[in-house]
C-alpha cells in the first residue's frame, strides 16, 4: 500500500511542475513592460533600460527609462497624492503637488 502512495504522489507533483511551467510561459507572453516616468509599453525590459525617457525626473531624455515593477492595472493612483488615471502615461504627465521634492517639483508616481 504504502509504495502505491508513493508512486501517486511523485505522479501528481509532476503535474503541478508541468501545469506551472504552461502557466508561466503563457503569462510570460502576454506581458508587458511599463516605464514608470512616462508609461511607455515595452515587450522587454531590455528594450525598455535601453531607451532614454522623455519623462525622465533629471529632465528630458537625460537619463533612461525605469521599469515600473507594480502589476497592469485598470487604474493608477499616485503614491505621493492619491490621484487616479486609467494609465500610467496619463498619470505621469501631471505634475504632483505633494512631490517629495516639492509642491509640483516632480511629476505624480503610480504606486505598485
Ligand atoms: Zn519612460
Ligand atoms: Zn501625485
């Protein structure tokens, strides 16, 4: 009895294994990347660090885009004032008055 258990067991982590690795290269292909400063959507997070960003909070293209590390959302709210916008892009381009660096010294953040 106890060598049947044993054998279903090792059967049925196979299949978790295999189901997870199906689930993973599924999701793996439907995602996309996001900067974080200007909402620009990138197929590779390569891609995404090699381009610079016009967004970018030293100034315009002075330095590289950021991956934002939160997951797709159907709304984005603004880590420092709350504010709401249905895409990242659109949040971004508004400057934030409750900035770290200062009243409207920045632009508004998604939160992750
Ligand atoms: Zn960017
Ligand atoms: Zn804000």
């Amino acid at each position: 009895m106890k060598h049947i258990d044993m054998k279903k067991r090792k059967a049925g982590s196979w299949l978790v294994i295999l189901t997870l690795t199906l689930l993973c290269s599924a999701s793996a292909d439907k995602k996309n990347y996001y900067c974080e400063y200007c909402g620009q959507k990138f197929a590779s997070v390569s891609s995404l660090t090699s381009g610079r960003c016009q967004r970018h909070p030293d100034g315009a293209f002075k330095g590289r885009h950021k991956l934002y590390e939160g997951t797709e959302k159907e709304k984005y709210t603004c880590k420092y004032c709350g504010m709401q916008s249905n895409s990242i892009s659109s949040l971004t381009s508004g400057r934030c008055q409750k900035h770290p660096n200062g009243y409207f010294k920045g632009r508004h953040t998604p939160a992750l």
